[in-house]
C-alpha cells in the first residue's frame, strides 16, 4: 500500500535474515519467474537475467526494472 515492497520478519530460528524475491512476469501470457535468494546483488540479477533469456530463446525481449532501495 505504500509503494514499499513487503517486509515479514522471518521466524526459522537463525536470527533477524532477509530473503530477496527476485521475479519477472511475461506480459503476452502471464507466465512468471521467482527466485528466492539471501542477498541482493549483481550475480543473482544476472542469474535472473539469464534464466529470462532461456525462458524466451525467440524474438526481443523487453525489461523494466525497479531498483528503488528500500526507505
């Protein structure tokens, strides 16, 4: 509702941790994509990136992304 992405603290018994959702959605179908990761970075961007590229082998692919940190 704020524009924020959604904070839940995580309760597995191994502290305060933070899972990044990295995702994509494919517009034409609905078809998505969602990796859970531990940490935001360049390599797991790419990861995203990569298994998109191998989701649509055919014709250009579009991307948007949102890269707002969070307040």
């Amino acid at each position: 509702m704020d524009g924020q992405r959604i904070k839940a603290p995580l309760d597995y018994s191994r502290g305060p941790e933070k899972t990044w959702v990295y995702g994509a959605l494919r517009v034409r179908d609905g078809k998505d994509l969602t990796r859970c990761v531990a940490s935001r970075n360049s390599t797991n961007s790419i990861t995203l990136l990569e298994d998109i590229e191998a989701d649509n082998p055919r014709g250009d692919v579009f991307i948007s992304t949102d890269n707002r940190e969070p307040p």
